[in-house]
C-alpha cells in the first residue's frame, strides 16, 4: 500500500487528542494506551502499569503497521520525542510516511482549562508538570529524525 501513514499526536490530556484522532481515522485504527487503562468501561489508572501497557500498545501498533493500515494513529500524549520514538523507529521499518501532529485548541496549553476538560481527572500539579516538561516540536521533531 503506497501512501500509508503513521499519525503521532501530542497533547497534554484534555488538549483534544481523542477527539483529533477521531476525525482522522478513516478506514485506519487507533491505538491508546489509555485503552488498557479502560475495564468495564471505566478508567481505572494504575502507576504500576503504565510500562507494560505502554508495551502493549506499541505490539498492537507494529502488529498495525506490518498489516499495512493506515492511517495508524498513535493517541498518547507524547509529551517528549522519547516517547514515541519506538513508535517512528517501527514506522520507518514498515514504510509509513510520519506525521507529528500538535495540540492546535485554544486551550491546549492552559493548565486551568486542560484541568476542566481532561477525562481522566488528571490533577493541576500533574499537568502543570506535563506542561514544563513539553518539549518544543521543532526540538520533537529532530530528536525523532524527522
């Protein structure tokens, strides 16, 4: 499949990353970490999994890629380019144009309104410190070689 796309998003939790990637999907799939924090239909975080979920997702993304989707879209929130580095790494193995995609709500960057919105009852202290820690896309984009 010529054209196929890997779409990695970014955004502190409550920028609009879910509902982005909703639009964008198409005929492709997406794949959340924050899915394997999801039993019974709620959202039950848990420190001790973080890890191994986000293993698991990158599995399902590579097993994604090697079945040709597209588009495949990464929706975490990848607040530096360590985070989804794997994710480009597996990209480029199997083809895939890579498209970074950047949080572009008003409000993507306001600790007060990110507090409001986000789902996952995400504290102020936490996404203050997301926030700090945000690194600049163009910075992003070439650590990953992009």
């Amino acid at each position: 499949m010529a054209n196929k796309k890997l779409i990695i998003l970014r955004g502190l939790p409550g920028s609009g990353k879910s509902k982005k990637a909703k639009q964008l999907v198409g005929n492709g799939i997406i794949h959340s970490t924050d899915d394997y924090f999801t039993k019974n239909g709620k959202y039950e975080f848990d420190i001790d999994s973080v890890g191994k979920f986000h293993g698991f997702n990158l599995a399902a993304s590579i097993r994604s890629m090697k079945k040709d989707i597209s588009p495949v879209i990464i929706d975490n929130t990848n607040i530096v380019a360590m985070h989804c580095a794997k994710y480009v790494e597996a990209g480029k193995v199997y083809g895939y144009e890579i498209i970074i995609i950047e949080p572009d709500a008003p409000w993507a960057f306001d600790v007060e309104e990110l507090l409001k919105r986000n789902t996952h009852e995400i504290s102020r202290d936490t996404l203050a410190e997301m926030l700090r820690q945000y690194e600049d896309p163009e910075i992003f984009k070439r650590k990953l070689g992009l």
